[in-house]
C-alpha cells in the first residue's frame, strides 16, 4: 500500500513537471517568435533603405585653395570650390549656382549642367572672392532615386 502511494505521488509530481515544462516552453516560444518576427522586419526595413540608397546621388559642397607659381615665377593662390559626390549613384545634370554678386566664378556656364558626376568623384569650380559672408550654394541634379533632387548649404568663400 506504502509503494502505491509513493508511486502515485512521483506520477502527480511528473504529470506536474511536465505540464510545468510545456507552458514554460510554450510562453519561451511565443516569445521567441514575437522577437524572430521584429528582427524579419527590421531587416526587411534595413534593405529596402539600402536599396533605396544605391539609387541616390549625395552632392557635398567644399572650398579650397592650390597655391603655386605661376609664369615669371610669380606665387598665386587660386580658390575652387569643389562639388563631389559621396553617393551610391551617378548623380546627372548636375547645376551649380551661387547667389552672390561677390563671387566670381571662372566659366561656370562652361562646367554646368555638369553631364555626370560618379560615385566618389568630384569637380572644381575656380572663383574669385572677396567677402566672408555666408552665401548660399544650391545644386540641382537628378539621380535614379528622383528627376529633381536639390542640396543648398550656406558657404563662406572668403580668402582666410
């Protein structure tokens, strides 16, 4: 009679244990679906952005100066104001325009619409200023992401 007890009383606790482990088990794997399910998502969120990248031009505006000697050896500096794009995609048409009377630019109208500028490439405008101001550079371009994309970034040309 003693050894039924006992047996009876280990089932109850094995029935127990088991049923213990299931709903424990079966929380864990709602859990762990829930997560695997966010994860899905933010990959696929992660390439779409990726791939929408690779289709965008990024254009970024600098200035800097060459110093050298001319003919006759005499020194001069000459100022340019580099255009270049740190993009994934080759940005077309490129227009440059500075809205300042204060600068001049050698030949922009020969240099833009720039035909195409590739990932990781630049081109140089040469110009000549004489204020400090801030002026505003605004180029336009298209790209496969978009016909019409425009950066604007306000610039001081000055010769400091």
């Amino acid at each position: 009679m003693i050894e039924w007890i006992y047996e009876n009383i280990i089932a109850i606790v094995s029935v127990i244990i088991a049923l213990t482990a299931f709903c424990w088990t079966w929380e864990t794997d709602g859990k762990l679906k829930k997560q695997q399910a966010q994860i899905n998502d933010f990959k696929i969120k992660e390439n779409a952005e990726r791939e929408e990248s690779k289709k965008k031009a990024v254009l970024t505006f600098s200035t800097h100066k060459v110093r050298g000697m001319g003919l006759g050896r005499y020194p001069y500096t000459a100022l340019y104001l580099r255009v270049q794009n740190i993009g994934e995609c080759t940005a077309k048409n490129v227009i440059v325009s500075v809205n300042s009377k204060d600068i001049d630019f050698d030949r922009i109208d020969n240099f833009t619409p720039y035909p195409e500028l590739q990932p990781s490439k630049y081109f140089d405008l040469q110009y000549t200023s004489n204020s400090a101001k801030l002026v505003e550079v605004i180029a336009t371009w298209s790209d496969d992401f978009s016909k019409t994309r425009v950066v604007s970034e306000f610039m001081s040309f000055g010769l400091s």
